[in-house]
C-alpha cells in the first residue's frame, strides 16, 4: 500500500537519524517502507525509539526463528486441542479474525505456559505467510472473550505474555482487539491491561461488556462470526487448527492467487518478520 507524505517523511527522517548517529539496522527493515512504518507508528515517529524497537525485533527473529517451533507437534497439539486461540474467517474487509477464549487460557498447565509464547508467535507467523494480503488485508481483527472469568481467576501471566508478544514481535499487525464480557471491576482495572502495551496499541482496544454484539457485526458479516458473538455460525468446539481463512459458501482464495489477478503492480506483503535474519549492516 503507498505510503502517504506524512509516513515517506517519517521514513527518509529515519533513515537520516541513522545516517547521522553512523548506527545500523538489517536492510530488510528499510527496504520495506511498510514495515518500517509500523514500526515508526508505534513510537509515534521517535526515531531512536524505532530504532531500539527494530533491533530488539530483529534479535527476537535470529534467536527464536518463530517459523522454525522449537517443538512443533506440541504447538500444534495446543492450538488442535485446546482451542485458547485460534484464527476463524475474516472481517467485512478480509482481515483474519483471532479469537482467544480465557477460560481455555487459564486451563494450561505450567509446562503449556512455558511453550505459551513459541506457540503463539508459530501461529501468527503461520497466519502471516498463509493469509495476509498484500494491499489489502495486512493485519488481524482480534477477540479476546473473558466469559466465565472472574476478576481474581484471570490468567494475568499468560494475557500479558500474549499482548506483549504481539505488540513486540508483530508490530503493527493488529487493526482493532476486542475485549469482551468485560464486567465492570475489570474494565475499571483497565490499567493493569494498558500498563502491559504500549499507547499506541492500547488505542486499539476496546473493551464491552456483555453488550459486545452490535460492535462486532459493525466490521464482522454474520456468516463469519460464531453464534455466542452474535453471528450464525455454530460455536467452534474443535478443528481449531490448521487455521480457517474462508468465507461461507467459497474458498478464500490464496495470496499468490490474489497478486495473479490484479492487473497492475502491488507491493508485496513485508514478510521480513518470518524469513530475514539479517545481522545489523551501516547505512551508507
């Protein structure tokens, strides 16, 4: 997607703050300006900020290879049987919907909270490569349901692993996350939830009640959301991955398969965070 004059500003800004300070990043994050922005967006375009924020990525990428699951059978174990999260259809607008049920959250056993975040960060990544499109649909939808969780049983570990996780790891790749069944202590503890992220993903967030309904089918066709959000489709009760991208009636169709019917050029979809490991190179 073409960036606009405020996000190209920000970028050759960028670019010359590294320039003057004779300080590196992997070129990967510079030659797509998309991801470059994501991240510029989420420090609200303080450049050394940007910078502190790529590197602690790029780290993250070269140490835990989040395409490459330290135990991938057991990563899939957790999102086929469990189901605390799992992708399900797409919005009015193609973004993947995630859904993290915490009832289910709060049920994993200690060893399951230590691949917690391997799991997560397969799946993202996963989804990344398999239902992003370029142009169109670059980041997620998701829905975090706090049903039959009291304010004293919330697994505050796991939610805070998750939210960091992706705020860190997956800049940018979050359109809106709602919160629901939000009683009221909790969304008066919001606080604790913000105090997790950073200010520009916590604008995001929108935390409901049990009044969730209307708010969702603003954005979500009824046909792609489960019944106990208002839809009407049947709850999910299994088969929580791989991971269903489609719409009702149709196969949603592949990336490659959406890049060979348009008829001009389209920016590829930055998937730097999933296959560029890049040591730091100086910027000449």
């Amino acid at each position: 997607m073409p960036l606009n004059d405020l996000e190209k500003k920000h970028c050759d800004g960028f670019i010359n703050f590294c320039k003057e300070k004779s300080i590196s990043v992997p070129e990967s994050y510079l030659t797509s300006e998309n991801m470059l922005v994501r991240y510029l967006q989420a420090t609200k375009w303080d450049y050394q900020k940007t910078f502190d924020a790529v590197l602690m990525h790029n780290e993250w990428t070269i140490q835990t290879r989040p395409h490459i699951c330290p135990n991938k059978q057991l990563a899939v174990d957790m999102l086929t049987k469990n189901g605390f999260i799992y992708f399900f259809r797409r919005d009015k607008f193609l973004r993947p919907i995630v859904v993290v049920n915490i009832a289910k959250l709060k049920t994993l056993s200690a060893d399951d909270l230590e691949s917690f975040v391997p799991t997560i960060s397969y799946l993202m990544t996963y989804s990344i490569q398999k239902a992003l499109i370029p142009g169109k649909a670059e980041c997620f939808v998701n829905i975090i349901d706090l049903n039959g969780v009291s304010m004293t049983s919330i697994p505050v570990t796991a939610i805070k692993r998750f939210l960091q996780s992706s705020q860190t790891n997956f800049r940018g790749r979050t359109y809106k996350t709602f919160i629901l069944n939000a009683n009221m202590i909790i969304r008066g503890s919001f606080g604790i939830v913000k105090s997790m992220i950073d200010e520009f993903s916590a604008q995001k967030i929108n935390m409901l009640g049990s009044d969730f309904k209307k708010h969702l089918l603003e954005i979500i066709e009824p046909h792609n959301l489960e019944k106990r959000f208002g839809g009407t489709v049947p709850d999910k009760t299994g088969g929580f991955f791989p991971p269903d991208f489609s719409e009702q009636g149709q196969t949603m169709i592949t990336k490659d398969e959406y890049l060979k019917q348009l008829n001009g050029p389209v920016e590829k979809v930055a998937l730097e965070e999933v296959k560029s490991y890049e040591q730091p190179s100086l910027i000449t």
